[in-house]
C-alpha cells in the first residue's frame, strides 16, 4: 500500500473516532431524567403548530437566504478593494522605477522581478484602471442596494410582520365610546 492510501485511511479512522467518542462517552455518563417538558420538541423558540411536516417557518428560510445573498455579495468587495488599492497606488506619478514594477508584479501575479521599467504598468493606465474599478464598484453597490430597498419594501426584514399588520388594523380601527358600553336601564311602563 502506498504512503498516500495509508494517510488516507488514517484520515478517516480519526475522522470517524473524533465525533463517535465523545457521542458514546456521552451516553455512558450523562444522567437519564426525562420530563415532558424537556421531551418537547424545541423550534428556535417558536411553538410547534401543525403537522411534523409543516413546522419549519419561512422566515427562517427568508432570512437565511437573505444572509447568504449579501453575505457572498459584500465578499466580492475584498479582490476588489486588493487590484483597487495597487491601481491606485500604481497611479501616483511620483513613485520610483523599482517601486512601480514591483507594484505591477503583484497587481498582475506575477513572480518578482518579471516586469521590467517599460513593461511595467504606466501612470496613465493605472489611472483608467483605478476609475473603471470605481465605477464598477457603483455599479455593482448600487444593484446591492436596489436589492437591499426591494426586500426592505417587501416588509422581509420585518421578523414579526404579521402582528405588525395587526398592529396597524388596530390602530386604525376606531375606538369604542365610553357611551356605548354603558349598560342600559329598563324603562318602566
């Protein structure tokens, strides 16, 4: 067997002994005291209604998918800020020959000492680099935010949202006047 099947085999016997271990030392050790209460099933907090198989609330769906898309979005803004901040850098007209290659290998990913005085990046195209990058940087901010105000219109940033509707009902509702809930008296006749 080779040195990498044997590694590999090793990786999954620690693998599948790291979890099991501590799940059977567990049952061995921990105290059995059942109650109702800790039998209930435990909903982030929300009480069970309904069948088992319709329990889950979709604005724990709503939420997390929320995260997930601007979470991958906001991402996107760190290679940015990276080839941003070199531009910018290698904009500066008053940088060194040495300073200005060793810039342009990094922006480009290159190995060291590759760019050479005429290879390397010009003022002028650091300029125009830096600017597209910021544009596009609005460009793509602006869509975040289009998004951002559509699903803040929506009301699905709102957790509680349908006791904000009856909230609202109610306010508008008009009161009842103290008048009306006096109860009458008989009239003699």
């Amino acid at each position: 067997m080779t040195d990498l099947g044997i590694h590999l085999i090793l990786f999954f016997v620690v693998g599948a002994i790291f979890p099991l271990v501590p799940l059977i030392l567990g049952y061995f050790v921990r105290p059995d005291l059942p109650t109702p209460e800790k039998d209930a099933v435990y909903e982030c907090g929300e009480p069970t209604i309904g069948s088992s198989y319709i329990q889950f609330d979709l604005r724990f769906y709503v939420v997390a998918l929320l995260f997930v898309i601007f979470d991958v979005e906001v991402a996107f803004f760190f290679p940015w800020a990276l080839i941003f901040g070199g531009a910018t850098q290698l904009a500066d007209p008053t940088l060194s020959a040495e300073t200005r290659m060793a810039l342009s290998d990094r922006l480009l990913d290159v190995p060291t000492g590759t760019m050479t005085a005429e290879t390397a990046i010009s003022t002028e195209s650091a300029r125009l680099l830096a600017l597209t990058g910021f544009a596009d940087i609005l460009v793509f901010f602006g869509v975040v935010l289009v998004g951002f105000a559509y699903v803040w219109k929506r009301g699905d940033l709102d957790w509680v949202r349908a006791m904000m509707s009856q909230a609202k009902k109610a306010a508008a509702a008009p009161l009842p006047s103290a008048v009306e809930n006096i109860p009458r008296q008989p009239q003699p006749v």
